[in-house]
C-alpha cells in the first residue's frame, strides 16, 4: 500500500474538514444526520450563522445580480417532467461565488446579442427527493442519498435568449428532456443548434463550470462540496 495519500484523497479530506468547521459554526450540534447519513442545513438561523462565518456561502438573487437576466422557472408551474408543481414563487438563488461567474457569463453573452435564460438554480433538499421518487435515475435526477449541486446552490439549468426579443434560442431539446437527443454527444441535423449549445457550454466552462454530459441545459462549479446541503424555502428570500 503507499504511504502517501493521493491528492485527490488529501483534497477530500480537506474539504470535508473545512464543511465539517462550516457547519458546526452553523449550529451541527443541532443537525441531526437524515436518513442517509447526510447533514443538510435546515433553518435560516443556520444559513445565517453560516454566511456570518463564510461570506462565500451568501446565496445572491440572480434577478438583481445580473443585467438583462431572463427565467423560465417550470418547477413553479406543472410545465415539467414531474406534471407537478414543485417550488412556490420563482425566486433564482446562487451563492455567491457562482452568482459572479453566471455574470461574467452572461456580460461574454451579451456583447454576441444573446441573454441568459434561467431554469432553475438554488433548490431545496426536499424538491431534490421528490423529483427522485419520480424519476429514480442518477442520469436525470439527483440521487437524495447523495444530493444536489442545486441543493448547495452552485448548480444551474440554463439556456439562452436573444438580447431584445427575449425569445429562447434552439436547442437540441427542450428542458429537462431525457433522451439522448439532450446527451453532450449528440449531433443535431440543425448547425445553428449545434452553434448555440457549443456557444452556450463554452462560455460557461470558460467562467469556471462544468457541464453535464446528459443534460445540455446543466452546469455547476466543481468545488460544489465546500457548499452544503441545504434544504429552506426562503419565501421573504434569504437573508446573510
């Protein structure tokens, strides 16, 4: 066996001893493990004790943060693959650090004449379960067992919009469309659908996240772990 840990294993332990410290600031002696052993941050008195440690971990109205910025929220309607409706209002959070690359992304998208088009962003650990019972597959929703980079709000289903008409670019699919037509390997007839994707998951890896390879529509920053698990409505919104 080698003595010497690898770096991917000394990178998970040092993000796991960094969460461990962020939520203990959080109030964790008061967060019961849920059924899959997972510590999810449940209370606003907790989110808010966190953000108070972390600044980092602020979640940021993207309506406000970001210019021009367009939604398309289905999981507030029935208009989604559940047939059911999930959120009460349609809020879009981040936090903090992935609300400034999404506005980077979306300045880089503007000067070509397009905008950023919003599905859905920051969700509550209680959707994430939902959604799963629903559609038990790992390739389309995320397994509660290990949650959501929604859950942690660095996670983003997006598309884009033209700059004036506000009208939705193609795409190879509509949103949360599970057939391999919506797979990063799939070659649309259309070369302006496969313009638009290409331009659209360039622009977000050049800013800093990381796309699905079944899910055109998703991205999320890679160090998601240091974010955790949350599940709060915000109905006033949040509050660092």
């Amino acid at each position: 066996m080698n003595d010497f840990l690898s770096f991917k294993t000394m990178r998970k332990l040092m993000l796991t001893a960094l969460l461990g410290g962020l939520l203990q600031h959080a109030g964790a002696q008061q967060i019961k493990p849920n059924k899959y052993g997972l510590l999810v941050i449940g209370t606003p008195e907790q989110y808010a004790l966190l953000v108070k440690k972390d600044s980092s971990q602020l979640l940021v109205d993207l309506e406000t943060f970001i210019p021009h910025i367009r939604k398309d929220v289905r999981y507030a309607t029935t208009n989604n693959f559940t047939h059911q409706r999930l959120y009460t209002n349609t809020k879009i959070y981040l936090r903090k650090p992935a609300a400034e690359k999404l506005k980077a992304v979306q300045a880089a998208l503007n000067k070509k004449g397009y905008t950023l088009l919003i599905y859905d962003a920051y969700r509550p650990y209680r959707v994430t379960e939902a959604m799963f019972k629903i559609v038990p597959n790992d390739l389309y929703a995320a397994d509660p067992r290990k949650g959501s980079g929604h859950n942690r709000g660095v996670a983003v289903d997006l598309s884009m919009a033209d700059l004036k008409t506000g009208k939705p670019v193609a795409m190879p699919t509509d949103f949360d469309d599970f057939t391999k037509k919506a797979h990063e390997n799939y070659i649309p007839s259309d070369p302006t659908v496969t313009a638009n994707r290409k331009l659209l998951r360039d622009t977000m890896k050049q800013h800093g996240f990381k796309g699905s390879s079944t899910e055109w529509w998703h991205f999320y920053l890679p160090d998601y772990k240091k974010y955790p698990l949350m599940d709060i409505l915000f109905p006033q919104g949040p509050q660092g």
